[in-house]
C-alpha cells in the first residue's frame, strides 16, 4: 500500500513545453520578516506557494500580524497590532521549530521591539548549521542571549540596539539578513563586513531601502547601515526561485527534454549557467527566458590543462551549495566524469546510494566529495523505490526517476513540498507521469 507522502513515477519519457520558475524560497523567508519592523502594510508580490511559507506565514499571524490575500501570489501584510506574548506559547515554540526560516524573526522583533525568543529551528538534515554568526552579531549590537539548554530554546534581548563595526565569522545568508534587519533601527552607524552578497540579501536591502532604511554598499560584502527611528511600508516583489531554474535545466537535459523557462531573471543568475555549460548542457537566451533544446547526448569539459573537472560550491557570487545534488545527478548521465566537491555541507551528498541503486556510477569519497563517472547514455537508470532525504536531494532524485527505465517511488516528499510549489502539477504540464499516492 502506497503512503500519501509519495510519488509515483513513470520515467523515460522525453518532456516539452514551458515553465515558470516560482518566486524565490530563500528570499520569501526574508522578506516576510520586514513587516514586524514597521506598523504600516507592506506588500509582496510573486510569494511561492511552499510549505516553509505557509509555516512562517502561520507564525507571523500568531503575532498578530494582520495577513490579507491580495492575489494568489501577493499578500499584503500589517503588523501595528503585534502580540508579544504569543513568544511564550507552546504553540510558538512547536511551530518555530518545524521550519528553519524561522531564525527570520529574531532581528526584526529585537530591532523594532527589543525581545525575542526561538527554539532550536528545523528544516534540512544536511549537517551542522549553527547560530554563532547570528548572535555575535546581533551582540555586537548590543544584545544579550542565553540558551535554554532543557527546551532547546534562545532568549534574546536588548534595551537599545547601538551602531557599530560588525565582521562575521563567516559569510551567512541568513546571518547577514537577521544582523541587517536589526541594524537599520539601531542607533547610530553601523558596519557589516564579509556580509553575504547573494541576490537575495540584495533584494533585502533593496526592500528595507523603500522602507526608508539607510543603506550603502548593496551587492557587495561591506554594508553600512545607518540606524533610523522608524520604518515605513512599502511594495517588493520576489525574484524567480535561481534553484528552480537550475532545477529545470538539469531537468532538460536528463530526460531529453526540449524545454523553455519562462522569466528567469538571467542577469541574477551568476555563474549557474555557465557551470551547466561546463556539464556540456547547451542553453539559448532569449530575453529573460532560457531554451534548453533537445540533446542527445552532453559531454563534461576538463580544464585547460587537460585534467578533470571540478564542481564546487561557494558563497556569492560562487556556485550555489543548492544546485549541488542537481549537478551530481545531471553528471550521471554525461560523457566524461567530474569531481563534485560540496564544502558547505558535510551531509548533502549521503542520497548518492540512492542514485547507484538506480545504477549510476558514483565513488563518494567522503562526506563532501564524490566523483562521478558518467554513463553517456549507454545505460539508463532504472526505477526504485526511495526516501526525500532533504528538500534539494528529492527534486534531485525526482530528476533522477524521470529519467529512468520504470516505475520509482519517492517518499517523504513533504520535503520536496516544503521548496517547491505544485511540483507535480507543473511537470505533469510537460508531460511527466507524476502521481501524488
């Protein structure tokens, strides 16, 4: 008897058509987050329809935050009637605890209100993820925290945030956007050094900017920030989702698919096409949108002098640690082999026995490399039944079952759920025989 968390899938048939990649996962759980600092209506437009969404928008009601649907995807939000008590609630606690996204809140409710509270947040199995820059930052600003080591909970405070010079321990996305939330009503001047400059912490800035924060230095790793007194609301619209898009030409190119991806924001891509490129993966630009035609076979390139080649993850504007599992499944069916080196994450790549069951040709190395041999389409991969370790290993894995010779079952596909809206709905759009169990 099949579970409802799973999908059934029919592989080896060739896709067509068009899609549109959702607004950015990443970038909503940000975004969101400003409405706490301001008591006028704020609105967002191109909101995904994910379940790690849902969850925060659920909390950011639980705080009172008024939430109106002003289409599907838009949603205006107002926070002048916030409940602060609702921080010390079970439910709360449970809540915040189910999704990652939920660190969001902290700078926004100690910058406007000088409190917050939260429990060891949730989200992807794919190794340590600590808090450490989060809280030497918001330190530095003049908040104290102490953890609850019996709930598993941190409580922050601060009677006045003050401006000051900030360097982060590491260049965290989130890090740099709770530390940034809080600095823009700080008093005083403040600067952020090795800040990450991922599109999304832009798009931040670029908000918080209309709100009527003071910020210099946006898309570079120095932010100065100067503290105002209050923030007003504003419009913002999120960027398309980089990871679908990655998603949809390594998509492509497994099924042998010819397929277009409609208003992609190509300019925000980075460096993520031309790695695709390297993969041997031929991509058309027209506009906004990327073609992606049929291939009957792609070939990895090698470096100049001639040895293999090497994918790695980075920080902005580097490689994208969230295309990793997709670059690994795309290789497999490649001519020529490629090291896939993920430094971010000591987790990511523990799907690959997955991928070998299926019949690919993988040597994990140790936890953050794997090497993999590519197939050239001499063999396909075969049907199996599996488990969605994480949200980006299941869309991986989901290519992976397109692709193969049979029938695949994949479970715990509420985390594919959790980043990628009406997955199935949309791949059935191009053809894919997905069935929701």
């Amino acid at each position: 008897m099949l579970q409802q968390d799973t999908f059934e899938v029919i592989g080896g048939q060739p896709l067509s058509g068009e899609i549109t990649p959702q607004g950015a996962k990443n970038e909503a759980l940000q975004v969101l987050c400003t409405c706490l600092l301001t008591s006028d209506p704020v609105t967002i437009a191109n909101i995904p329809d994910i379940q790690d969404v849902k969850l925060l928008l659920d909390l950011l009601q639980g705080l009172g935050v008024r939430v109106q649907a002003v289409t599907p995807d838009t949603y205006r939000f107002q926070a002048d009637q916030v409940n602060l008590d609702f921080l010390h609630s079970e439910e709360f606690l449970r809540k915040a605890g189910r999704i990652r996204g939920s660190v969001m809140l902290i700078g926004p409710l100690l910058g406007r209100f000088g409190i917050a509270f939260l429990p060891k947040p949730g989200g992807d199995k794919i190794g340590r993820r600590r808090l450490d820059t989060h809280f030497l930052g918001l330190e530095m600003l003049g908040a104290t925290f102490t953890y609850d080591t019996d709930r598993s909970i941190y409580h922050i405070h601060a009677e006045q945030l003050v401006g000051t010079h900030i360097l982060m321990d590491e260049i965290s996305v989130t890090g740099t956007a709770n530390v940034l939330m809080a600095a823009v009503l700080a008093k005083g001047t403040t600067t952020i050094y090795n800040a990450a400059c991922e599109p999304y912490v832009q798009q931040l800035c670029r908000l918080l900017v209309k709100m009527g924060a003071q910020i210099q230095g946006i898309g570079s790793n120095l932010l100065t920030i100067e503290g105002v007194d209050q923030l007003s609301g504003a419009d913002h619209r999120i960027l398309p989702d980089m990871i679908e898009v990655g998603s949809f030409i390594g998509l492509a190119a497994m099924t042998q698919s010819s397929l277009t991806i409609k208003n992609a924001a190509v300019n925000e891509l980075g460096v993520i096409p031309r790695v695709f490129e390297r993969l041997g993966i031929q991509l058309e630009f027209q506009g906004d949108d990327i073609f992606i035609p049929y291939q009957e076979s792609y070939e990895i390139q090698s470096f100049i002098d001639g040895s293999i080649m090497t994918v790695y993850d980075a920080p902005w504007p580097g490689f994208t640690p969230d295309l990793m599992s997709i670059i690994l499944v795309v290789a497999t069916q490649a001519k020529g082999s490629v090291l896939v080196h993920q430094k971010m994450f000591e987790s990511r790549l523990f799907f690959v026995d997955k991928l070998i069951d299926m019949g690919a040709q993988i040597i994990l190395c140790d936890p953050h490399r794997a090497t993999v041999i590519g197939l050239d389409r001499r063999f396909q991969l075969r049907g199996i039944e599996m488990s969605s370790p994480d949200i980006r290993a299941g869309v991986a894995l989901l290519i992976a079952a397109l692709s193969a010779k049979g029938r695949s079952l994949i479970h715990n596909i509420h985390q594919i759920d959790r980043g990628y809206q009406r997955i199935d709905e949309r791949l059935r759009a191009l053809g894919a025989s997905i069935t929701r169990c």
